[in-house]
C-alpha cells in the first residue's frame, strides 16, 4: 500500500477537521494527498514533495510546491486556520516555521499540530494522534 492510500483519509480526520468551521480559510502544511481539502471549500495545502503534490492536483486540490527553507508564500493574516500534522518533526527549523504559520494566520484564527505518536512495532495497526489546538488572539 502506498503513503498516498495509506492517508487517503485517515481514521482520526475528525479529530482535525472539528477544530475549524467548514468555510474557514484552511491552509494544510505538509499536506500530502490532500484528504482534508475534502472537508474544507476554502482549501490550500502546501507540501515539499513533488509526489505528494502531483496525487493532490490529480483530485482537484489547490497545492502548492514550496520550498521548505523559505518563507510562507501566502501574505499575512491570510488563513482562519493552519493545519500542521506531522510536520514539525520533519522540518529543519521548526520556530521559524511556527513563526510563519502565526504571520499567515488571522487575528483570532486557530492551528491545530500534532504528531502521531512512534510505533511502537510494526504489527501496530493504529495510532492516536496527540493534538492541540491554540487560538491565535494577539500578534
């Protein structure tokens, strides 16, 4: 099975998606295949993986390529919300990220990251995530 059919949708996808109202301004950080834009009118993923950004487009999804090391492309105060799942273990310089997911975030807006937690062998067939969520009230 591939990442991409492994993280169609995956099992806790209301754990992420009951933090934000479904017209909310998503942006979806390490995105993937693009499964949350499913559940969001108002959606734009961003990943670093050519792959992962082709299986997005080939279902519809506005995703963009960036460049990891580089600044947010979007302008500040862009976005209701900003999903970060399974990301900042994966990036070289997680602050600087965290910094550019607060600039491109409204005044009020919400982030949800989490990680999954290690498994713990390869029998494992589930994980639970561990979340939380932060309203974003000043700059």
């Amino acid at each position: 099975m591939s990442y991409f059919s492994w993280h169609e949708e995956p099992g806790y996808w209301r754990d992420v998606t009951r933090h934000f109202p479904s017209g909310a301004r998503l942006l979806d950080v390490g995105c993937g295949g693009a499964w949350l834009g499913d559940h969001f009118d108002n959606y734009t993923g961003i990943d670093v993986s050519p792959e992962a950004v082709e299986a997005a487009r080939s279902r519809g999804r506005q995703v963009l390529l960036v460049n990891g090391d580089e600044p947010l492309p979007f302008d500040e105060g862009n976005f209701d919300g900003v999903v970060l799942k399974d990301v900042l273990e994966h990036v070289a310089e997680p602050v600087a990220l965290v910094r550019e997911v607060r600039r491109v975030l409204r005044t009020g807006g919400r982030v949800f990251a989490a990680r999954s937690p290690a498994r713990a062998s390869a029998s494992c067939s589930r994980t639970r995530a561990s979340t939380s969520t932060t309203s974003a009230t000043s700059r």
